[in-house]
C-alpha cells in the first residue's frame, strides 16, 4: 500500500506534489507554506485537496483528474513567471546573454537544457550529445571522437559542473523556495 501511494504522489501535478511534501514530509502549515512560496494561503489549500483527491482516486483505480485547477492555474502561472527570470538572471550570471525563448508548449526545463547546450564550446556540445543522445558509452565516444576516454570523461564533467552552477529545474527551485533558509 505504501508504494502505490508513492506511486501516486509521484504522479501529482508538480505545485500540488511540492505542497504536500512540505505539509507532509516537512510537517509546514499551511501559512508557513504560502510564506516559503509567495502564494495566496487558497492556493496552499487547494492543492492539498486536490493532491489527496488524486491521491484517493489513484488508490481506488480511478483516473485522477484536476479539480481545483481554476484556484491553481494562476498560482501555477506566477510561480512559473518567477522561475523563468531566475532562469534568466541565473545564465546572465554564468555569461549566457543569449535570450531565453519561451515556448508555450516547450517543457522551460528543456528549454534551460537546449540553452546550455547550444552555448556550449563545439567539443563539449558534441561530447555531450553524443552521451545524452545517442546513448554512447565513454569508450564509444572516444573513438568516435579519437580522443581517450580520459578526456571524453572530462568533458562531460565540465558540463556537469556548469549544470551544477546553472539554473534549478523548476521543481528543484519550488524545493528551494520551499526549504526556507
């Protein structure tokens, strides 16, 4: 039972899935919620409603559906608004200007990702695509490149670390937001 509800937690909309983790697992009340996230006290209440909705309708077999989403969505929109500039300010940061192209229907995620990825010096860009895309093993990419394995794990560290340093995912820096310093 306890790993069909992890299951179903897991399955949440995002803001609803953060919210719940911080009541739950971190045992916040709703107002020190709404505080650590900037939103409206409503906004923390609808999302644990409609997260243990879900949650029951997950467990019964049912297909969860949203219905607090008219109290979400523009939580939902704000929220994703202050992301993106972090985003923004965080690349400017690491001497990225090239804007930032929001797409409707591109994950920001993925478009942080792609962003990196074209800034990225030849060598590293297709080192990196050739581990993330098409799957190679260190060795492959190696010969591939005629390089050693050394350097293809070198190159591969460096983009790490500049993932490292660069923008949180979104869900990573609701978390952030949401541990409080």
């Amino acid at each position: 039972m306890r790993a069909a509800y992890l299951d179903a937690v897991e399955r949440l909309p995002l803001l609803s899935r953060v919210v719940l983790r911080m009541h739950q697992a971190d045992d916040l009340p709703f107002e020190e919620i709404a505080r650590r996230l900037s939103i409206d006290m409503t906004a923390v209440m609808a999302c644990i409603a409609e997260a243990l909705g879900m949650i029951v309708a997950m467990l019964d077999g049912e297909r969860p559906r949203r219905w607090r989403a008219a109290q979400i969505s523009p939580t939902e929109r704000t929220l994703r608004e202050r992301h993106r500039r972090y985003c923004a300010d965080r690349l400017r940061a690491m001497g990225i200007d090239k804007p930032v192209v929001w797409q409707r229907k591109t994950d920001d995620d993925l478009t942080v990702a792609i962003l990196l990825i074209e800034t990225l010096p030849e060598p590293l860009r297709e080192t990196v695509l050739l581990f993330s895309a098409e799957k190679l093993t260190l060795d492959q990419i190696a010969e591939r490149m005629a390089i050693t394995r050394e350097n293809v794990f070198e190159r591969i560290s460096s983009v790490l670390d500049l993932i490292e340093i660069g923008p949180k995912r979104f869900e990573d820096w609701l978390r952030m937001l949401g541990t409080d310093a």
